[in-house]
C-alpha cells in the first residue's frame, strides 16, 4: 500500500509547492531595449553626430561636452569623461600637409587592423570604409570604431568615429553604419563640398 501512495503524495506536495510560488511571485519586468531608428537631426556633437542619434546608440542620456583640436583639415573631437571618451570624430582631408599617399598609408594600417577582428566592409555609397568591435585588447576603450574614405569636392577624406559603448540590444555595427553615413552628409553641408566627387 505504502508503494501506491507515494507517488501521489509526491504529486500532491508539487501541486501545492508550485501553486504558492506562482500565486505568490511578483513578475519581474526587464529593462526596456530601445531599438528606434537613427534620426538626423540638431544638435550635433562635434558637428557631424546627432546628440539624440548618438544617445540612442550608446545609451547615455544625456548631452555631452566636447573637446576639439586640429583644423577643418585634420583634426579630432572628443567628449571627454572621467575614465573613457563616449565619443571620439577624427577627420583629415587631402591637403598640402596630408597627401593622398598619407591617406592611403592611414587606411592601410586601419585595414589591418580592423580586418583582424572581423570588420565589416561598408556600403560603397560611403566610399571605402570598415566597422569593427574590438571585444578586447589595446582598443577597449573605445571598442566600436567605423572609418570611411570617400570623396568629397574633387579631394579624399577620412572620417573616423570611435565609440566606448553600444546600448543593450542594438547592433553596433550597424548603428556604426548609419552614424557614418550622416557624419558624411554633414560634412559636405559643413565644408561645402559634393560627396562622390
């Protein structure tokens, strides 16, 4: 007898074990994955990220300060922080003082490196160009980094955009993508400039 009503009473405690713990367990809501498109639009951290597009992507929310050195030719802005730059816009521009041989020298170096760790080619309406994550190593700081050579008023260009973080869910190298294309929009509204010419 004993042998037969084991298993029901077995049952039974699991029946009431279960019923209390749903009964009783409050449900858990994760965090919301913000998926949004990225927008164009002001205002721009250094002039050519949106501010919303760029908080969206990384998911820092708030509007950051930035630093700039260098000139419209070459230079480089970032938002500084207390352990890592959010943000980092290096651009250079074929010149006197940066020749076309230079640029090619910077795209190679970035193309091997890059090309290490898995990057991604960029559309070609954005002229030659890779995006990458560098999960770990000398880039950590700013892992996600997109760079593009295209051309502009008859002249090359480098932009390079360097972020320290994604927000959770997004594809970062997608939203490196789409980042890109708008950083090179802006600048040829910026300096005046036809791009694909």
């Amino acid at each position: 007898m004993r042998i037969h009503s084991l298993p029901v009473t077995l049952t039974a405690i699991a029946l009431i074990v279960t019923g209390c713990t749903l009964d009783d367990t409050p449900a858990l809501t994760p965090a919301p994955i913000n998926t949004g498109a990225i927008v164009d639009s002001a205002p721009y951290i250094c002039r050519l990220v949106p501010d919303q597009a760029f908080q969206l992507v990384s998911g820092v929310d708030k509007t950051l300060s930035e630093e700039t050195s260098g000139n419209d030719g070459t230079g480089d802005c970032w938002t500084p922080n207390t352990t890592s730059k959010p943000l980092t816009v290096a651009w250079m521009q074929e010149n006197a003082g940066s020749t076309r041989e230079h640029l090619d020298y910077v795209m190679d170096d970035r193309r091997a490196a890059y090309s290490r760790h898995g990057a991604v080619t960029l559309p070609t309406d954005l002229g030659e160009g890779l995006a990458v994550h560098f999960p770990e190593g000398p880039f950590s700081d700013q892992p996600y980094r997109v760079v593009s050579r295209f051309a502009c008023g008859g002249k090359q260009r480098i932009i390079t955009l360097y972020l320290a973080q994604v927000a959770k869910g997004r594809d970062g190298i997608r939203d490196m993508i789409d980042l890109m294309r708008i950083a090179q929009k802006r600048y040829g509204h910026l300096y005046k400039c036809a791009l694909g010419e």
